[in-house]
C-alpha cells in the first residue's frame, strides 16, 4: 500500500490536515494542497495515483480540476469530496470521470475503502492496457523473409489488404506461414493498436468453440460455473484470426455469417444481443469451394469471407527463398541459445533440394535441431535430418530427380514420422505439426494410417 500516492485537495486547512494524517498513518503516501490550482500545480511534476478533491473551493471549483485532471493525467482516480447541497453536481461529475464521490464528513474507514477499490479499478484498467498491448503484435515484416516473386506477391498483397478493413481469406497449406501473413495484415493496419485474436477451430468441438467465440453465460452448460467472455468481445476493434475455418460446423458457421455480418451475437445461453466492431481474417489448408459443391461449406459464409483472396505458396514451389529463411532462422537460434553457427554452401543446397513437405515450420523445426545438437560451428549436409540429408550409394548429395515423389507419399511419410518422434502421441504430433487433432485424424484416415 505504500506506493498508492494520494493527493488531497481541500480549502478546509483542519479538515484537510487531520485527512492527511488519518491516510499517512494507514500507509498512503500523502500531499495536500488548499486550492485547485496549487494541486495542479503539483501534479505537473510529481506522480500521483489518487486524489481527493473538495467539489467547492474559492479559486477553482472541483469540476474544473476535475476536468483538467482527466484531460492531462489520464490514469488518476479522482473522488470528490462534497456537501449535502451538491450531491447532484457530484454524481453529474461522475459522469464527467470522476471515480465515486464522499458526502462531508466522512469516516476515514470510508475514505479508506472508497480509495482502495479506485485503485483497484486502476489496477484492471492497466492490466487490460497490458493484456491489449500483448494481443497486438508488432510489425513482424522482419520475420516474414523471401525474395522470390511468390514473395514479392504476396507481401504486396498484404501491404494492399492492410489499409482497408475487408474480410481476408488465406489459403496455403500446413506450416506455410497463414497466422504471420495475418498478423502482419493487422499490425499494418488501423487496428494494430487494438487485439490481434487468434482462434483455432479445429481443436475443439462444436459447444467449445462457440463458448470460446461468444463466450456463455452463468449455467449455460454443465461447468458454466461463471459467465465467460468470448474471443469477439475480447477483439473488439481489433482483428479475429480464425485459422482452419473450414473445421467449423454447420451450426456454427450460420453464427459466423451473421456476426461478420451485423456485428452482433449472444453469449451461449445467453438473451441480450451483444455488438462489437471486428475485422474477421480466416485461414484453411482445406479446398473451401469444393466443400461448398458438397454442401459441407455456407456458400454465402465462403463468399463474405473470401472478399480478399491471399495464396501462399507451399515452400517447395519458392526454392529461392530457402536460403535466406535457413540463414534467418540459424541467426534467430543462435541468439537464443548463444551458439555461432553457420550453414556451409553444401547444406543450403541440400536444404534446398529438399521439398519440405511441413513447409516453413518444418523447416524452422529442423534448423533448431542442428543448431543445437551440431558440436561443430559450420553445419554441413551430414548434420542434417537423415529425412532431408542427401544420401546415395558414394554419399553425394541426390540428383533433383531422385528426391521427387508423388507429395502425398511425402505428406504420409512425414506424418509417420512426426507421429514416431511423439511415441504415437497424436495430440502432440498434431501440435508439432501446426494442425488440429481433427485434421491429424482426417489425414489419417485418409492415408490408411489409422
């Protein structure tokens, strides 16, 4: 309690220094001033968490301090002190920012309490300023690396989508890097000082997922112990991820059509209608018209979705820009783990013979297995993966044509792989892999796998 700094601001010199005293001896750290413009005087150079100020005094009334207050020191809670004859004009001020206000006299357990839950409310407030600030991500233009055309393409695409505030649909496979292209989107963006949510709808199942989107009220569902926010409320003025949207059921994409909409949901189980301003960017790996011929898909969600159209393409399709992602995510683990390593010529050519079924993700797993277990500073072909190092009957590096093969086989294989590296764990496989565990069993079952 030693840290709340109190102002207290009082024409009343009795008053005042018997207040002054009371909240000193209860741990405040206390100034007080006669008048409202010694007080801002003060306040425009020390700092301050709470001020108590007398509504009535002779050179400046209280709401014109108040006022003051609330348009240069944002983040201090003002309690007005007044008499019973202007009650009114207190709870008017409320209005105008005050946090509360005390009728003259007050008892210090009063004062006490009154003080303590502004610094309360102060307290959320910078926590959610925290918790924003953390949902925003910078711009991550440094780690979206290329020099291909493909590339070119696409970061000219997003520096396009960024300034307006359409619906985005990204398409690419697994790992090719959909949640930065949607991250640099918003952070280019109007919204960027606002949330950036993401929400994985592939993970869970249907009633999960609309109390993580909508969030549900008290008793909603058995274990609706409390009423529970949802993503959109959390995102508003911001931008919603909704990454493997074709997962989504049909119930729920009915939902989603209507929120991007209008702008307006209800909690799970919830009656009053809730309103937020979003900008909705969605991502799959899935082939969202032919899930529409099927009718596995709303048409007309498909299409307010896919107002903007991004494709990014699978690595394998962009071998010019291996070399440097290898050379930035090298850098990037030497930093973390505080080695100087450093990839031969040699390897970055088999890197880039490889066809890197997990795309960049893949990519980025197999650069921090060298980094770190490499004893030697310069990484050479025989330090890679034995799934991407090249081999042959002399150890040369393999011919572009000896590596080819169909990219389902690589897919299955890849996913045997992961699937081994976890001791048969298919949720952990699912998560190194960047897929959710309906996805995994998807391609299980359709690999024979299963």
């Amino acid at each position: 309690m030693s840290y709340n700094r109190l102002l207290i601001v009082d024409d009343d010199h009795g008053f005042r220094g018997a207040l002054a005293s009371v909240m000193a001896a209860r741990g405040f750290v206390v100034t007080a001033e006669p008048s409202g413009s010694a007080a801002l005087a003060w306040l425009a150079s020390h700092e301050c968490d709470l001020v108590l100020l007398d509504l009535k005094m002779p050179d400046m009334s209280g709401i014109e301090v108040l006022d003051q207050i609330r348009e240069r020191f944002s983040t201090i809670e003002v309690i007005l002190l007044t008499g019973h004859g202007t009650i009114d004009t207190a709870v008017a001020a409320t209005r105008r920012g005050a946090f509360h206000f005390l009728t003259k006299p007050c008892s210090p357990d009063e004062v006490e309490v009154t003080l303590m839950k502004a610094m309360e409310r102060r307290a959320l407030i910078e926590r959610t300023s925290v918790l924003q600030q953390g949902l925003a991500p910078p711009d991550l233009g440094e780690t979206f690396i290329g020099r291909s055309s493909q590339y070119q393409e696409v970061l000219r695409l997003i520096d396009r989508v960024a300034r307006v505030d359409s619906s985005v649909l990204i398409l690419g496979e697994t790992g090719v890097g959909k949640e930065l292209v949607a991250k640099l989107i918003h952070s280019r963006g109007g919204r960027s000082r606002h949330p950036f949510v993401v929400v994985d709808c592939s993970n869970l199942h249907e009633e999960l997922l609309q109390s993580e989107l909508f969030g549900h009220e008290k008793g909603a569902y058995t274990g609706a112990v409390q009423l529970k926010h949802g993503l959109f409320e959390v995102a508003d003025k911001g931008t919603v991820f909704l990454d493997e949207v074709g997962d989504v059921s049909p119930t729920l994409q009915a939902k989603l059509l209507r929120v991007i909409e209008t702008g307006k949901f209800r909690r799970l189980g919830g009656t009053s209608e809730m309103s937020v301003d979003v900008r909705v960017v969605a991502a799959t790996n899935r082939h969202l018209p032919e899930m529409v011929a099927q009718g596995h898909f709303r048409e007309d969600l498909y299409y307010r979705l896919n107002t903007i159209r991004i494709d990014v393409p699978p690595l394998r399709e962009r071998p010019d820009d291996i070399a440097c992602l290898a050379a930035h995510f090298v850098a990037r683990f030497n930093r973390r783990f505080a080695q100087h390593k450093n990839l031969s010529p040699e390897a970055v050519a088999a890197l880039a013979r490889y066809s890197w079924p997990g795309n960049i993700r893949q990519l980025i797993n197999v650069i921090e297995q060298v980094v770190v277990l490499a004893d030697e500073d310069t990484l050479t072909p025989m330090h890679l993966p034995s799934t991407v190092r090249p081999h042959g009957v002399s150890g040369s590096p393999r011919t572009q044509e000896s590596v080819i093969v169909p990219l389902k086989d690589v897919e299955r294989q890849y996913i045997e792989f992961v699937i081994k590296q976890f001791d048969g764990h298919r949720a952990h496989a699912a998560r190194a892999l960047g897929i959710g565990e309906r996805s995994l069993y998807r391609k299980l079952n359709e690999y024979g796998l299963d």
